[in-house]
C-alpha cells in the first residue's frame, strides 16, 4: 500500500510552508501529496489559504516523482469545464503525475461568505453529477460534446490541447455515501477515496462497490482504492501521549483515525491494506513539523525514508 501526505490548505498554508512541504514530501519518498480545496475554515478565526491550483501548479513545476491533487475540489466553487481545463493542462505539466480529486462541496461557512450557492444536500448532488458528465465527456472525447442539463450545459464544446494522457487524469470521488457518492464512484471515477473509517468499515464499502462496478459492466480493478484519514504520531510513548492530549487512542482508532508509535502505525496499515486500500493520504495537521515528517516516514516507508 502506498502512503501518502494531506494536508488542510485553508489551516495556516503560506508559500514557504507550501514550498517546504512539497521538496520534503518529494525527498522522504512519500508517494504524494494531496490537498483540501478551502476559501477558510468551516469555524473562526480565518487562516492563511493558498488558492488549490496555483499552488498545484507550483509543486508540479518543482517535483518530478510525487502524485498530486485535491482532496477534493468541489464543483460549487467552478464551472466543471473550467475544472477540467486546468487539470488535464497541470497534468501535462506535470508528465501525468495529478489525480484529479472532486466532489460536491459541503463547507456552509466559506460559500455564505464568499457567495457560492451550495445547495440543499439533494440538489447539490445533482449538481455533482452534471458536473462529473461535464468533466468526463471534455477528458475523455476529442470529438466536440454537447450536453444541455439543469445546471451546465455545453455546445459542441472541445478541450484543446487534447490530454497527453488519453482520458486525461484519473478522476477520483470521495465520500462515503453509500445512496449517491458510491454508485457515482461507480459509474464515473478512476479512484474512490473514503474518508476516516476504519477498516473494517473500508472492506464493507469495496464489496459494495464491487457489486456496483459489475452493475456499471466494470471489473473491480477498474476503481483504485485509496482513503483519507487523520494521524496522531509520536516518535516514542511520552511523544504520543503529549499529542493526545488526554484523548482516549482506542476511541480514536475506532473512528478511523491511525494512532500510535511506528509499531502500532504500521499494524493500522497493514489492516487498511488487508481492507483492500491501495494509497492512504495520511492527514498531517502540523504543517511546520518537518521533523515530525520525516521520523513518519522512516517509521512507514519501506526503506525508511529517503535522506533530507
């Protein structure tokens, strides 16, 4: 199973903090770094917010091994076509290297704020799903698209330059609905990426998934497995109970969190593979602690992680 990193990019996220988290990301032999698409926190105070794109942009012009993306951009904030456009270009840029991470968008506080219209929860899924029509009719055909919906519409609509990629970059979906995000992922996406649930959780959505992919005349491995989930690490016991601040680890493993010392971390992940997880995007909140990152990766990686 592969490890990646994620971060929240609406926490604090500056241009130096970004630029020192990518070359480390990038030298530690993590597989990727992915990260959220936010105006702000769904809470105050505001923080510091890279745009997604531009600092996309940046970390494909300054890596060369690590895959990308967001986890995940929603459709409320651009116009799929938009969307589309810049990824299948940044992944060009990025000689194939960005998995194109969308969703429908769920923060009330920054859309009242900055005039976005979320929706009520049905019609936003409504939405989402014109949205991925968009999206993968202007990826994946070179011949001009129409399509007229109650949200997008398009008009002999071609994307140009073509996608060096044929189909352009993977499309993955996050959630963990089983009514409407699962039977999307299904139909739609390259990569399904569930978000904090534990493993045993994991193995029950990808049997169903399995069930949904035979209903779309798909193979199970047509749909890459990935998921998103928090991590309280410590280098050694006094390190992690200082991180825990009183909270009960066993709780937060229950709820999908990984928790522990590198014996306990790498047990936690060995069950997410056994689960059927390919990639997991391990959510590191502290966004100055590169030290922190590479004792991670030297804990996790198969050789230890790479010298810095």
């Amino acid at each position: 199973m592969d490890i990646a990193i994620m971060i929240e990019g609406q926490d604090g996220l500056t241009w130096p903090r970004w630029q020192r988290l990518v070359q480390a990301v990038e030298a530690l032999g993590f597989a990727g770094l992915y990260r959220s698409d936010h105006f702000t926190n769904a809470d105050p105070p505001d923080k510091d917010s890279l745009e997604l794109w531009l600092s996309l942009a940046w970390l494909a012009s300054h890596t060369t091994r690590i895959e990308f993306g967001p986890l995940v951009t929603p459709v409320s904030f651009r116009h799929p076509a938009f969307t589309a456009r810049m990824a299948s270009q940044l992944d060009d840029l990025a000689a194939g290297r960005l998995t194109l991470g969308v969703g429908a968008g769920w923060q009330v506080r920054e859309h009242t704020a900055f005039g976005f219209d979320l929706l009520p929860p049905a019609e936003r899924m409504d939405r989402f799903e014109e949205g991925l029509e968009v999206m993968t009719r202007l990826l994946r055909s070179a011949a001009p698209v129409s399509f007229q919906g109650r949200y997008y519409s398009l008009h002999e609509a071609v994307l140009l330059p073509r996608p060096q990629r044929p189909g352009g970059p993977p499309l993955l979906i996050g959630g963990n609905g089983p009514r409407r995000t699962l039977p999307l992922a299904a139909r739609y996406a390259d990569e399904w990426n569930a978000v904090l649930i534990p493993a045993a959780r994991c193995a029950e959505l990808n049997a169903h998934l399995d069930h949904l992919l035979a209903e779309q005349g798909r193979p199970a491995r047509a749909l890459r497995r990935s998921l998103m989930t928090g991590i309280v690490f410590g280098r050694d016991d006094a390190q992690l109970n200082a991180r825990l601040a009183g909270r009960d680890p066993a709780a937060l493993r229950a709820r999908g969190l990984i928790v522990g010392v590198g014996r306990q971390v790498q047990e936690q992940l060995h069950a997410l593979a056994a689960a059927g997880v390919q990639r997991v995007m391990l959510q590191w909140l502290a966004l100055d602690d590169l030290d922190g990152l590479e004792a991670l990766a030297a804990a996790t990686l198969p050789d230890g992680g790479a010298s810095r």
